[in-house]
C-alpha cells in the first residue's frame, strides 16, 4: 500500500474523483488517496504542470501522483509513467509532466508507456481513462502487484509531449521575464519566475533594487512576508512555493493588477546609486504604484 | 470496517460533511469514508438520485452509501435501509433512491425502516438526522454491530416514495424523450437516457441517423469521445456514465444549448436515405445547428 | 496515529491542503486526517472561531484539530497549543480559539507556545505556517513523539489574543444582542446566541413570545425544524449546532433578511398578553414579515 495523490480538473461537485477512489479501493483496499486538487481550471495544462512540481514533492517517499487533465481523452495520445528516485508520476502525455520532469530527481527517471490492459479496468470507456486506466494502474502499483515497468514498453524522453515557454528566463543582463502561472485563492499571482532565478539576477548581495512589473502595475523590493507592508498594499515575495509570487497584503494581487494566468511578468534588477539623493537633476524616486 | 460513501447537498464550505464524519469514526474508528460529492444543487433530489446510481455500484462490494438530500427532515418522512446483493443503501424515503432501486442488482433487495434508537445519536435533533441518525447507524453497520434488520421493521416496497417521471422512454416509434438531470464541471448536459434504449431505438445497426434535440439545438450523429469533433463543436455521446451526454469539444454544451437540470431531451431516428441527394423538391440537409 | 481535523481559509483548489497533507504523513503515515472545512472565508477569524468551537467537540477523544487562518503569518504572533480534556487545537494566537477556550471543557486547559524547533520543519518559510510548523506539530503529537508541553513553554491565558464581542448577550431585560457568525450553503444565517440564553429570556416557560429581528425582517416565535412553515416562508430555530438561525423553508434567509456575517440580530421576548384580543386602542398584531 502506498499514498496515491489526485490531481485533477474535474472539480468536486460530480462524482468523477468518487468513481476513481471506488476503482482504487477495488484493486488495493489499503491504499492511501489524498486530494492534491480538483481545481485546476478545466483542461488548463500550464496550471496542472505547475502543481504537480509544486505539491507532489512534499509527500513521502513512494508516494504514487496521478495527474489526470486530458482534453485529448479517446485520441491517440498516450498515457505515460515516470518514475524518479522516489515517486511515480501516472498522466496523459500531453505535457502536463513538464516542470515535474526538469526537477532534479527527475533526472534519469525511469519513463513507460501506460499500455498493459492488465491493469486496465475490464470495459474501457473513450471519454474517462482516468477511471479506466490510470486509477487501476496506480492501484496496481500501490498494491505491488505491478512495478512501472510492466504497465508499457519504455519512453524515448525526446519524443514526449511538452508545454513550451513554461518557466521564467533571462531575456537581458538585469532582466527576467516569467507569466502567471497560478492566481490562488487569496488572489496572489504565482508565477513561474523561480527563487533561484531572482537570485541570480541580484548577483547573491542586496545591492541591486528589484522591480516587478505585473499588469500595469510595478513593485519596488521584495517582501519576506504578507505582512510586511499595511493592509492593502502590494508587494512581491518568494511564495511558499519557492516561486516569485505578487500579493496585496489583506487584499487581492489579482484585482489591483488585472491579473489572470497567461500574463506576463517582467523583474528588472539595476544597482542601486550611491550618495545619489538631493542630486540635481536626478529623476524623482518612482512611487511604488500600490500607493 | 467498510467503505463509507456520502452524498450530500451540504457543500464543503460549512463543517456539516466534517460533523458526520467525526461522528462516523467515534463509533467505528476504522471506517475508510470517501466523499462522491456534497456538491449535490440544495434539496435537489433528482441530481442525487442520478449521482447514486451513477456512483455508488463502482465501490467494492460491503460499501455502505449515504444520501442525504434531505428536504423534509424533521417531518413525518421516515429513513430507508436499502440492501442488495453488494451494498447498503441508507436515505430519507423521498425518493433520493428511485433509480438505484431500478438497477438489476436491486432486485429482491431488502428494505428495512431506520427506527432503532440504539443506533442513533442519544440526542436527536430535529434538523440534522443525517448526523444524529444516518451517519451513526452506517458507523454501527460498519462495525459490525448492527445488520440492516436490526435498524428497524420490513418498509414495504409499494408503500416507498418515489420521483416520477425519471429515466428517458420511448414515446413513439423512433422517438426518446428524456431530461436533463445533472450539468457537470465541464458543462457537458448528463440526461437520464441509458445507452440500452439508444441502441433499441436504433434498432442495433447502424442504418438509422440519429438525431438529438436540447434546448434549440440539434446535433446529427453520435461520437464517441470529446475529441471527435472540432474545438468548440456540440456533440452527443454515450459519457462515462453510460448515459446520453451532450457535450461541445472544449467548450460549454450548457452554454451552447441554454439548457439546465430538468429540460426536455429528445432523440429521434430514422432510415438513411439511399441515394436521397439531389432529388428535386427534397428538403435541404438541416445544418447541424453546432456550425 | 490519531484523528487530525482541518479548518482553514485556504479553500479546495489550491494545492495548501493537499502538502500540509503530505507533510504531516510524511512523519505519522497512520495519522487520519479530516477535513472540516477550508472554505472559512479568507482571514475570517470570527467565521472559523465559531466552527471549532461547533465542530470538534463531535470527534472522538484523542483528537488534534489544526485551525489555519492565519492573516499575521510571519509577524511576531505566536503559535499556541490549548489541551483540554479530550483534545487538542493548534492555532495561531489570534483569537481563532476564542470561542473553543469558553467552552466547559476548556475550564483548566494547558496552553504551551509552539517553538520548539525540534517539531518543525527543517526550513521554516515566513508565509506558510501551517505547513513548516503547525502541521508538523500535529503530526509529531499524532505518532506519540510529542507531547504539548515539549512543543514550547506555558503560554498565560491572560495574555492570549481574543476576538472581542464575540457571543450573544442579555442587554436589557427580555433582550438578547447578538450578531450572524456564518452563512451557511442554505442561507440559514447562523448567530452567536446560544440555546441556553434564548431558554434564559424565555424563563424556562412557554409564556412569552419571541420575537427575532434580523436586518428588515422581523420573525415571531420558535419553530422546531425548517419545514415548521410553507416553503418560502421564515423561521427561527435552534439549529443543529445549539445556536439560533433564521431560515427560510426551501429558501435563502440571507437573501430575505440581506444579512451577513456581522450584522446584529436581536431577540426580545414579551409576556403574551391575556385576552388582550379586541381591546380598543390596541395596535394591531404585526404581521410576520415574512408575508
């Protein structure tokens, strides 16, 4: 037995992830289901990869995700398993694994088609594979009746599906651009621009001013937490998720920027002048736009 | 121990699904519980009926599922114990299990009122039975402590409430009438019409065009999965539930079709005609209405 | 292993829940944990105080409830753990306990800060306690390898954060202020006033008339349960959770009062006069306005 984690869009109100348990708890009784999420927004990709980076690690070792957001159900895409030093990844190939695939245990990960109807429900339906066939294949595997190996033949990792311009980059010396990958329920705006990204920019010292543009809005220095600026006003963190993240403390980043997934999100970085106030000449200091 | 499921119209928000959990586990601590849903429209019986016999037969045999939709709580309306062959049923008699009463396996199923204090709470409110007497009579049953017998007298069958006018029917030679009984996340409208009666009416070949009417809409054909049809084209399909589905690929049938919980469907078929293009004076090919 | 309830404001659709999941089954895989709700509305501490205060008391003893509303998440406030007879809550110091520290059984409750580092997470970010401290915690209780008092020192009770007027009162003779704490999915408004003090205005006996207000609306007398009345028409009764509720049969009281949570409800009772029926110069009865 083992923890089987569900990420899906298929919300909580029908009874598509109670039908999947039902098939679980058919093949292994024992097995342990925890809800990651049903709220991905339906068929958003971009959304899913980014929690399954984001949440799947945290769980014990062995742990068995399933990650099923599939407008491509009944087609002749594939369903893939990914198995890293620790857990088992089961989802259409669709791309949905993008950001699981760069973390750093997935490399070498061991990669197998999901075509062994031994593990397959009886009746295969063309409209719900997750019942179908990733619920009794996970259960499989959590029961130790199947290993990763015995559900298909390997993966080539070059011909696998992919969500392209996922993850924030360097575009210029001094400037990254990223894109709102997540408005969470507090409306804070998750982007993909990683910890380690803005790090890089600022050159490891503080002696360079962050400045985060989202919408049209833009935000002076980063925020070690919600709080740290009045109620009301915004700021620019690391997020819980190790990603940059746009906030409003008390208050909705998604409304005081317009914000929504897909817009993009720019961090410019400039070393900060020295001795440089009451300078003639010198340009006001910007307001940080929250004001 | 067993499976306990529930359905509810309560919502997650408010802790009423949490309260019968908490009493569920005081009196059987090892009782594995699933949520179907709770997302269940308020006092909306038709929905939860549809969703119990949609649901409930996947789990594995012992499941105990509870119902609760409960509109007349607190009234004269008795409480139902409902046994097959596989599981237990426990509901307010409203008719919330007409359609898992007409399945095959509910054939001589055994009926018994919930009437035995020994297996409610000692304090019975007159607001929420569902945690007062459904949730612990599942929980003794689920212990073993209790049999269905032993919650209450034989119900007879004649005597059970019951919801008219559920499940499409054949209305005329050719012709299905049926209803829209549940919209799901993905605004696919879920009707009451078996895929059993849509073979009949197609006469089990394949020589007959069917035609499916909702709202002002009618969709030509049958498809067999979400994807057979263009991005934001109407379809109809057999879902997963085994029930006529009108759906548009990657988009809203709800919206397309205008259509909610408890509009008319109709489906009609006849003959292709051999050879009919071009005769003169036919009527031209109706555009199906998705263009 | 024990029973690990949630509350929190971090809703169903973020991946919160799913990883404070995952943390605390990374250290009591035999922990079994259950939602209460998460959909407190964000930073709504009198909403969640009042669902603790409803809700845990139903679990079995042993119990460990995490209560996750947390607006001042990387300030100085503290993290408290309260132990009374039978359960344990760990919670931000901010008054999400208030109502849970008035209850009988808290009477002589241990308090201990939460601050030993031994218990947390090895990385504690500054914007997700309950994943990095409370949960963790929960978790190191749960599997027996803590005990409250080894999480930190005793926290004076005299020092705690409270949520002030929080709880209906007796203002004047034959009146109670109170104000709706929750809304419910129904539109029951649910207050803060509690069974006993309706019984205390009444005098234990029949013979006065209640009289509830809430927004433009006035209610008369106590019903027993929702379909006392005809659909569509109002009530007020003692809810499941001991407290009083305005209702609407088969309809909202939030849209036919226009209240939410905050807004003042008032409860007078008056000696129903003897044959006062036809007296001159009376006024007339007023009619329920419901009408």
């Amino acid at each position: 037995m083992a923890v089987i984690t569900l990420i899906t869009d298929f919300g909580l109100d029908d009874e598509y992830v109670g039908v999947m348990k039902a098939v679980i708890l058919g093949i292994d009784p024992a097995a342990l289901i925890v809800d990651i999420s049903h709220g991905i927004g339906p068929q958003d990709l971009v959304q899913a990869a980014f929690m399954a980076a984001a949440a799947c690690p945290h769980f014990p070792d062995g742990a068995i995700h399933l990650v099923v957001v599939d407008p491509g159900v009944g087609t002749g895409r594939r369903l893939l398993g990914l198995q890293d030093g620790r857990h088992i990844y089961l989802a259409p190939d669709n791309g949905v694994l993008t950001l699981v695939r760069r973390r750093p245990e997935a490399t070498g990960a061991r990669l197998h088609w999901i075509e062994n109807r031994a593990f397959f429900r009886p009746q295969i339906g063309a409209t719900f594979h997750g019942r179908d066939i990733l619920a009794p294949a996970a259960a499989h595997l959590s029961a130790g009746r199947a290993t990763l190996a015995a559900l298909g033949p390997p993966a080539d990792p070059e011909s696998l599906a992919a969500i392209e311009g996922l993850g924030g980059r360097i575009t210029a010396p001094g400037r990254i651009r990223g894109q709102v990958v997540h408005v969470d329920r507090f409306g804070n705006l998750v982007t993909d621009i990683e910890a380690g990204l803005i790090e890089k920019l600022r050159g490891g010292g503080d002696g360079r001013l962050l400045r985060v543009a989202a919408g049209r809005r833009r935000i002076a220095g980063l925020s070690a937490t919600y709080a740290d600026v009045e109620a009301g006003r915004p700021l620019a963190l690391i997020g819980s998720r190790g990603f940059l993240e746009i906030a409003v403390n008390r208050g909705s980043a998604r409304d005081f920027c317009r914000c929504r997934p897909g817009d993009g999100v720019h961090v410019s970085a400039r070393r900060i002048p020295v001795a440089a106030a009451g300078r003639r000449g010198r340009p006001k200091p910007r307001r940080n736009s929250g004001t």
